[in-house]
C-alpha cells in the first residue's frame, strides 16, 4: 500500500476549499449578512411575519455558511501543524489523527461544494412539491404517501419548515395527491432534482395472494412564487369552485365550504387548498401555487424556445427518474445518476442527501453540456 502523502492532501483539501470560498464569494455572504441584520433589527420586522420568517431564515442560513467556511478553514490549518508536529516527533498517533481528519475536510468541502452548483434562476427559493398517484391502484396511492413522508422526514432532519397545504386521501389506503411547501433557503434548488416519475416494486400488503406489484408516482416540484414574478392571471382565465375539506378527524372538517379549488382554463392546471380553517385564506394559497407551476411553465417555454432556435431540441428528464425495490432485493437506485443503496428503510425515513447531491451534480453537468452545444452552435 503506498505511503499516504500529508503534503499532498493537505494541498488538495487547500486548494478545493479555496475554490469553493471563490464561488460562494465570502465577502459577498458577509455583505449579505451585515444587511440583514439591519432588516431583522428593524422595530416593525414582524409586522409581516411571512416576510420576517424569510429574513430570519436567510440570515440564519448565511451566517451558519460563513461559519462553515471559517470551521473548515481553521481545521485545514490545525491538521496542518499536527502533521508537522507528528513528523517532528515521529508521533505515529497524531499521522494516523491527520490522516482521519483530512479526509473527514474533504468530505465536509464535498458537501459545501453542492451550494456552488445551486445556480439556477430559482434555486434560492423555497419550494413547493405536489405528490400524485399512478398506476398501480391501491398500492400507487400508499407509495405516494411513503413518499410525502419521506421527505417531510428529509426536511425534519434537516430542521426545514414544512407545512402540508392540500391531501386528497385515496379510498383504501394512502393518497390519491398531496402538496406541501418547504420553506428553507435553496430548497427548491435541492428538491427540484426529486421531481419526475418514481418506482416501487415489492409484495403488495394488499394483496391476499402475496404477489409482486409494480406501482408509480409522480413527484413536481416548483419554486414558492415571490412578488417580483409579476405572474398576472386574469379572473376570466380562472374557475374557482368552493367545498367542505374533507380527510381524517378534526373539528370544523365537511361543515364549512372552506376548501378551494381553482382551475387555470389556458393550461388546465387544477390546484386545491384545505389546510386553512378560512376560505380567504385557501384561495390565497392556491393562487399562490398557481402562479409557481405557471412561472415554471413559462420557464420551460422559454428554454424549449431556445433550443428550437438553436435547432437541438432534447428531453430533459426521463419519465423514470428512481426506483425502489423492496423484493426479491433491497434497492433503491436513480438511474440518472447511477446512485444507489441497499439501505431501503432509511431511505423511505427521510436519508435522501446523496441522491439529491448525487443529482445536483448530474444537472449540472447537464447544463454545462448544454451550455457546450449553444455555445458551439452560436
């Protein structure tokens, strides 16, 4: 086995760490951050508390990437002097401690390096995500809700405000639909690569016989609306209807016409809302989760005009994007990016980070390919 080279590592965690405080651009976060504290310190902040939780949140988010930056900074200076102190002493001890803790840097680097690559036009916002059912009956529908609670646990884990805003229950069991929103910086940029179709195969527990079932879901994720998106929607391109919420339990539940409904007539898009208790507030809600899905449509529209103008038109994302394999193994395996793990109960509770991480990179390589072609074309 060849002879670790301390030197080497030392230069290599150095020179990764340099490039990642280039890209994020220390001196702007700290920028950043000294003016958010003058808006968090403002007398009337909570005055509009939507608004106050968004500055709070980002200056929280940013002062704890600084300290990042200033944590492993220090500890690549640390392991440094231990190094040069282990050799001085011929402290095999203290070499063996270098070693564990330079690779422990570059872990921590590859992490930090993931923000780098959230570049997109909406990746700072917060997200919206809407599970729906597929094929697959009843199973589809309980897999649609293993998935909600998969990532209603990934943003848990990750202490990510998350607040379900509409579920349409399926009959038997599970969910027919769900749509929650995840408020935290760059969530949207995160959770954006989870959208497309999902797979699961395993026993059916629904099935008297035992036999192996094949059931899908669909997963979209959208950027949270903000009012510099100037989305206009006529009343006439609207039809809003009104019912009683529906779903488990709870006082107040199918005794008030509280829950929205509203259809976009040009593109047919259907959103519902039910949490809040007043029909004000549903229809707000729903509004608001119209204008994301038709600031993505306008999005994409635009991007696909690019490409035909270009002459190069492509599909972006497969229409199966991962599966989950309960039976006759265990496996869960994106096949975008080749990202996989036998660890399928952790998976469902919520340990997601390398798929997504693992799909960050695959998307960026993604554009910077694209970015190639145009640019080759040009």
């Amino acid at each position: 086995m060849a002879e670790f080279d301390y030197s080497q590592a030392i230069s290599e965690v150095r020179s990764q760490y340099d490039s990642i405080a280039l890209a994020l651009d220390e001196d702007r976060l700290k920028s950043q951050i000294r003016d958010l504290e003058v808006e968090a310190s403002q007398p009337g902040l909570w005055d509009d508390p939507e608004n106050a939780q968004k500055v709070t949140s980002l200056l929280s988010a940013t002062q704890t990437q600084v300290r990042h930056l200033d944590s492993l900074r220090q500890r690549i200076d640390d392991v440094q002097v231990l190094v040069e102190l282990g050799r001085e002493e011929s402290d095999s001890d203290a070499l063996s401690e270098a070693q564990t803790e330079i690779t422990g840097i570059h872990g921590d680097l590859e992490d930090l390096e993931i923000q780098t690559l959230l570049d997109g036009e909406y990746d700072a916002r917060s997200a919206v995500v809407t599970i729906r059912s597929g094929a697959g009956g009843v199973d589809a529908a309980d897999f649609a809700q293993m998935l909600m609670r998969m990532y209603l646990r990934w943003a848990e884990r990750h202490g990510y405000k998350a607040k379900v805003l509409d579920t349409s229950y399926a009959e038997e069991a599970g969910i027919k639909s769900a749509t929650f929103q995840v408020d935290a910086p760059y969530a949207y940029g995160r959770l954006s690569v989870e959208g497309g179709t999902h797979r699961l195969v395993r026993i059916s527990p629904f099935d008297n016989q035992g036999r192996r079932q094949t059931s899908f879901a669909a997963v979209e994720v959208v950027p949270l609306v903000e009012a510099t998106d100037h989305i206009d929607i006529p009343d006439s391109d609207i039809r809003v209807d009104t019912y009683c919420s529906s779903g488990p339990g709870g006082q107040g539940v199918n005794t008030t016409y509280s829950a929205v409904r509203i259809t976009h007539l040009p593109s047919g898009i259907v959103v519902t809302m039910q949490d809040e208790r007043s029909q004000i507030q549903n229809r707000a809600a729903a509004m608001a989760v119209l204008q994301s899905r038709l600031l993505v449509l306008r999005h994409e529209a635009e991007a696909k005009k690019k490409k035909e103008l270009a002459g190069d038109i492509k599909a972006s994302w497969g229409d199966q994007m991962r599966s989950y394999v309960l039976h006759p193994y265990q496996m869960v395996k994106d096949l975008r990016t080749g990202c996989e793990t036998s660890q399928t109960q952790a998976v469902f509770d919520g340990d997601i980070d390398a798929f997504i991480e693992a799909g960050i990179r695959w998307r960026h390589e993604q554009r910077r390919r694209d970015a190639a072609e145009d640019q080759s074309q040009k």
